[in-house]
C-alpha cells in the first residue's frame, strides 16, 4: 500500500500507528473511496462512508461489519469487499462459541451478539462461505426461533459468487442464513464496484417439444 498519507499528528504515539490509514479526505484528498491490500486482509467494525475493500486474495470477516446508518435507509453508508479468492466468515474465538474446558457440551460465546451482522455487498471470484462451517457446536447460540451453532448470519446487501460456498448444516454446525438484499447495492453501489451500469432485457419463451419446430421458431423471433 506504501507509506501513508500525513495524519497530521492525529493518532501520534498510538503503537498501531503504522498500520493506520487515513480514508477522508480531510486528511487524504486523494482518497475516492477505494481501499487495495495486496494479500490476504481481515474486516471487522463499523462504517460509515462509503467504501470498497479489494484484494487478490481471500478477505477474511474477523468480527462483524456494521454500517453506521442501518443499510438500505441511508445509501451515504455502503461497503463493497471485492475478492480475487474468497470471502470467508472466520472461525474463532468471537464468532464461534468456545467449548468450556471439562464442560462436556457447555459452550461460551465472547461475541458481543447472538448473530453475525455483514452490512456489505461481497463479490467472491471463487467463494462467500464460513471456516470450517462443518464443525464445532450445534446449538449453543440463538437465531430467531431456532438454535444453532453460531446462531444467525445476518448479511445485508448482496451476494456475487463464482461457486455457492456453504456456512452451515442441517444438523446445526456453523451459521443460519438470514440474507436481505439492500436497495442501494443497485442505485448507489459501492465506489467503483463492478456492476454492469446498466439493465439487461431478457425474453422467457415457454415451448411445446411435442409441436416445436426451430426453423418456424426462428423465422418468427428473428426480427423480433
């Protein structure tokens, strides 16, 4: 990424302060919205902006990613995780409940909700799925109703992948899908995320093999 833009002393004797990197332009006028790491990087926290994450590699959900504005209400609040590889949801000690020690099959969660919240548009060039989605408990957090491993994967915005990676099983390991598509993916997408720019017409014909002739078929439709 090179070396960061000045922060102008802003964040001065913080031991992570190498690692920081300004997004506004306040302290980055050249900043438009688009945040390029290398290798492999972890999300987690909360947004508010609008932003696009890419990298080559996988993009690890460490934690959950919440804009600050809930999605859909505000479009001035919107994420984009753009990933040559995959995006997965991780399995450690804040998203999976952790087995007491001599607990038998008491587990402990140290995630500060029952779900996990993603308020992102994900675009996975391979797969969006959960670590090890087939292991660990199978009822020790709440989604709605029901029980579950890992309780709710409550993602708002959208889904783009090149193969259906999987995040749970029937048997109750791994996450619930609770999935809801936010609006503004469509109208205001994140900043330069790869859409097509436009609607794309289509026509459904419905056919009768018994009676189907492709020459009648094509002398009708071609210069329709």
């Amino acid at each position: 990424m090179g070396s960061p833009p000045s922060s102008n002393g802003a964040w001065e004797g913080r031991p992570d302060k190498d690692y920081l990197w300004p997004i506004g332009r306040e302290w980055n006028p050249a900043w438009e919205g688009v945040i390029h790491v290398s290798g492999r990087v972890a999300v987690s926290g909360v947004l508010n902006g609008r932003v696009t994450l890419a990298s080559p590699e996988n993009i690890i959900v460490a934690d959950d990613i919440r804009t600050a504005i809930d999605p859909g209400v505000d479009c001035g609040n919107i994420l984009g995780l753009f990933s040559g590889d995959s995006i997965i949801v991780s399995d450690n000690t804040i998203n999976t409940p952790q087995q007491v020690p001599g607990g038998g099959a008491n587990y402990r969660t140290y995630d500060l909700t029952p779900e996990e919240d993603i308020h992102a548009v994900v675009l996975a060039l391979q797969i969006f799925g959960a670590e090890r989605y087939n292991s660990g408990p199978k009822d020790a957090e709440d989604c709605s109703t029901s029980n579950a491993g890992r309780g709710c994967l409550a993602l708002k915005g959208g889904i783009i992948q090149k193969t259906r990676g999987a995040v749970g099983l029937t048997g109750g390991e791994g996450y619930i899908k609770r999935y809801e598509f936010n609006a503004c993916a469509a109208s205001e997408p994140p900043p330069y995320f790869p859409t097509t720019g436009k609607f794309a017409r289509n026509r459904i014909f419905e056919l009768d093999p018994r009676n189907f002739d492709v020459v009648t078929w094509f002398a009708t439709n071609q210069n329709n």
